[in-house]
C-alpha cells in the first residue's frame, strides 16, 4: 500500500468514526415537549394549545425523552384522535426540534338541529368553540349511507363559485334532492346524487339566460331531471 492510499483509507476510517459518532451522540438528545413547532398550520377550528395538550395527556411523549426513543408514527395518531384534524405530519430536527403540519378537516354541510357538519370525506366533524364556517344547512334526517356522496356533492358545490354563493339548504326526500338557495324563494330538484354535476351546469346557464327577465320571482321548482331541458313549475 502507497502513503497515499494509506491515507485515505485513514481519513475515510475517520469519517466513519465520526459518522457513527455523531448518529450516537444524536440520539441521545433529549426532546422537550417545549421543542413542538408547528409548521404551514393554519389553525381554525382547532387550536395550538388543544394540540399540545393532547400530546402532554399521552405516554408517548413524556417531559424529557431521548430523541432515539421517540416514535413518530405514534404522535401522528396521537394527533389525528383530534375531531377536526384530517392529516398531521410530524418530523424532528437534528437538534431535537419537533416539527409538525396539520392540516384540518373541511365541512361542507352543516346539519340543522345537531352538533355536527358534514366534512368533505362524509364524515361528520363537530362544532367548534373556535370558528364557525358558513356551508349550506342540511335541513332532514340523513342516513350514513348516504354521507360519503352528501360529502362529494358538498365538495362540488365548495368548488364551484356560482354554487358556492347560491345554495343554502339540501333536503333529502325520498330519492329526491330539494336545493334551497340563497336571495330566491323557488327549489332545485334533482333526483338523486346521479350526474348532478351536468345538471348544475345546465342549471347555471338557464339561471344566467333569465336572470334579468324577472321570471326566476315567480317560479317555485326548478326541476332539472329532464334531459337538455329545466323545467318550472309555478304555483
């Protein structure tokens, strides 16, 4: 062996040594439950503090822990226990920083006479002291077969700027869905949760048609289940 290969295979024996040390040494860091950040977290219906107490209220994460025994995947969970949390990414620093991305769930209905809103996964989500959204009511008895497609169509209407300003109510009746709508008095029905998007889209260009004519005052039902046709009735 030349001295020169000699010594890199020296340095190179040093940068293992060191490597190793500084995995060992790193490890055995200790994480405070003060070092949680939260990042790219917009906080509505939830709060910083309600998180950070949950945290506190497990066994996963005690005052003092080594950062080698910390687990992750468990203060994930822990998180997500939260009503109003939908997803929580958590990652820690060289230097023993928590790091933690929440992001919260999104309610699309709100149901009248409960406690609860229809996220946008058709989960109910409850009330919050913290914040209040204003998504359309749901004003009948809904059944949780039904929830996943109230939470689709929930999402459509979000979505859509011409929906999201127009809709007020949903009412469930039988196969029908009955549309109360804001600043007007008639009813949209559309049959079932089948193909709504095309007839919301046939709605909005008949809505746009005669919106100046004044007829929209007289009408009581909109009836969108005919195909390339909107049919009024009046009373």
């Amino acid at each position: 062996m030349t001295f020169d290969n000699f010594k890199i295979s020296a340095l190179l024996f040093l940068l293992v040594l060191l490597t190793l040390y500084s995995f060992q040494r790193n490890n055995k860091i200790n994480v405070l439950n003060e070092n949680i950040f939260f990042d790219q977290t917009n906080f509505k219906f939830s709060s910083k503090d309600s998180v950070n107490k949950l945290l506190k209220q497990t066994n996963l994460f005690s005052n003092k822990i080594l950062k080698s025994k910390l687990n992750l995947k468990n203060i994930e969970l822990a998180i997500l226990s939260n009503n109003y949390i939908k997803n929580a990414d958590v990652s820690i620093s060289v230097d023993g920083k928590i790091e933690v991305n929440i992001k919260e769930k999104n309610p699309v209905f709100r149901v009248l006479g409960k406690k609860y809103y229809v996220d946008e996964d058709g989960k109910k989500m409850p009330l919050s002291n913290n914040f209040s959204k204003s998504v359309p009511l749901i004003l009948s008895q809904i059944d949780s077969i039904d929830m996943l497609k109230i939470g689709d169509l929930g999402k459509f209407i979000e979505q859509n700027k011409f929906l999201k300003n127009h809709i007020a109510s949903l009412e469930l009746s039988k196969n029908n869905l009955i549309f109360g709508l804001n600043f007007f008095k008639y009813k949209i029905l559309i049959n079932d949760f089948d193909n709504y998007e095309s007839k919301f889209k046939k709605y909005e260009l008949f809505f746009n048609k005669v919106y100046n004519s004044g007829i929209l005052d007289s009408i009581d039902i909109i009836n969108l289940n005919f195909k390339n046709q909107v049919i009024i009735q009046r009373s």
